[in-house]
C-alpha cells in the first residue's frame, strides 16, 4: 500500500483529476482558468518526478501511471484547443490541425511499437529519452502560449511554436525508433 500512496503517485493522480477540470474551463471559456490549471498540472509533472527520484519514491505503479497521466493531459489538451468555435476568435487559433494530429499520431506510433514489441519479444526496457522529454516541454509550452493567446489575444509567437512543436514530434519520434532497436540489440548480449 506504501509504494501506491507515495507523494509522487498523489500527485500524478491530482494532475489526472485536473484534465476534466481544465476540459471544462476552456469550453466554458475560462480561459485565464484554464490556463492556471493547465500550468499547475504541469509544474506538477516535474515535481512528482524530482521528488520519486530525490526522496526513493520510485515504484512500477508511478512508471505506468505518470507517463499516462502526461499522454492524457497533452492529448485532450490538444484535441480540445483544436476544435473549432471553443476559444474566443484570435489570429492564429484554434490549433491547426495538423498539429494536433503529429503529436497524437507520434504517441500512438510509439505506444503501438512498444507495445508490439512487448508482446512479440517481452522487452519492457523503454526509457524516456532527451529528446521525448524535449518534446513534451516544448508542447506544455506551447500550449500554455495558446491559452495566453486565447485569454489576452496576444498571439504573435504560436506559428514559430506550432513549427518547433512538430519538429520536435518528428525528431524524437525517429530518435525513439534507433533508440529501441538499440536498446533491443543490447538486451540479448547482457543475458550471455
């Protein structure tokens, strides 16, 4: 029961209550709401990882739950700031979405190879990588920036985000592709 109720487990279960929060606020058009909520539910991904690494809180659980809780967060956040006629008319909005559909295309890309290759071989050592926590940086970001830019109509920056957001979605896509055919090649030679 200890490894469940850790402070870092606490928290990626606060940052999940959240999503239904934020879904709310933003199509009932509290933006500046919807914004703190989202900002909070973000700072709260760095600090449940900072504190199960600083005070040994690590457990299988947290590894499951906390990159869900950040596919789900990121994913709807996405889906529901790209629908049309829920943020207030702004240049730049809603998100295009061709945008939404590389980062959703991305993670499902990865959640279907690891979970292909899980099956078919049993490997489960998948890691986050630079790169994937670069891209997930850069779209809690950019998407704060959308709901700054929807709550105050200052959008000058959102096509440069929207560019690096799609960059970064394709460059640590790729890079997880070479990095679990690495890890799987190095797998077989440590049980020799």
């Amino acid at each position: 029961m200890s490894t469940i109720l850790t402070i870092p487990n606490i928290l990626t279960f606060m940052r999940m209550g959240l999503i239904p929060v934020f879904v709310s606020l933003v199509y009932y058009g509290y933006g500046k709401w919807a914004l703190a909520v989202f900002v909070i539910a973000g700072i709260s991904d760095g600090i449940d990882g900072f504190l199960a690494r600083r005070f040994k809180q690590e457990s299988e659980l947290g590894t499951i739950i906390d990159p869900i809780a950040d596919k789900l967060l990121m994913t709807v956040a996405f889906v529901i700031l790209t629908l049309p006629s829920v943020l207030p008319p702004t240049r730049h909005l809603p998100i295009p979405f061709w945008v939404t559909a590389a980062v959703i295309g991305r993670d499902v890309l990865i959640i279907t190879v690891a979970a292909a290759i899980n099956i078919i071989t049993g490997f489960r050592g998948f890691k986050p990588s630079f790169w994937g926590k670069m891209s997930t940086l850069v779209q809690v970001i950019g998407i704060s920036l959308v709901l700054f830019a929807a709550a105050t109509g200052y959008s000058v920056f959102l096509p440069t985000t929207y560019f690096i957001i799609v960059l970064l979605v394709v460059v640590s896509g790729v890079h997880y592709i070479f990095q679990v055919a690495r890890l799987m090649t190095e797998e077989p030679q440590r049980h020799e």
